[in-house]
C-alpha cells in the first residue's frame, strides 16, 4: 500500500486523469522541476503541502492561480512517479 492512499482518497482524484496536460517541464522555468502550467509553482511544493495536512481549499487560498484540478494533477503527478512528501507533524 502507497503513502498517498489516504490522499488519494482526500483529493478523490480519478484513475485515468491526463494530468500532463497540466503539469510542465521546462530547463528555463523552476530549474527543470515539473510545474503547473502556466505558472512557477513546483509540484513539489503541492505535495509537501499535502504532506503537512493542507488540504485544498487552503492550498488554492495561499495560492490562488491554481485550481482544484491543478492540485489533483500535481498529486497524480506525484503518485505516478513515487514522489512522496516530507511528513511533518503539527
């Protein structure tokens, strides 16, 4: 069983998702990193948020140019490579 059951479940994020059509990488944007289209926000940043007990709505308020399905690609994203977020406890 994967770290990101319980965010899957949390984010209900659909099994066949495209989320590549969301998700860019580009040498000369963020040094590489995988980033939500059309801005610099890394998908790194989103899980570690995740990670830390944000949920969505508080993730879209600290950064308001992304979208519910943003969030649920970066997790996609994530999951599909093994990217797993720092836990922290509060």
């Amino acid at each position: 069983m994967r770290m990101w059951t319980w965010l899957r479940a949390g984010a209900r994020v659909k099994e066949g998702m495209n989320f590549m059509d969301r998700i860019t990488i580009d040498p000369a944007i963020c040094h590489g990193n995988p980033c939500i289209a059309g801005t610099r926000i890394p998908v790194y940043i989103i899980s570690e948020l995740l990670g830390a007990g944000q949920n969505i709505d508080e993730i879209i308020k600290a950064y308001p140019g992304l979208t519910p399905k943003d969030i649920k690609a970066a997790l996609s994203y994530s999951d599909e490579k093994g990217i797993l977020p720092r836990i922290f406890k509060r």
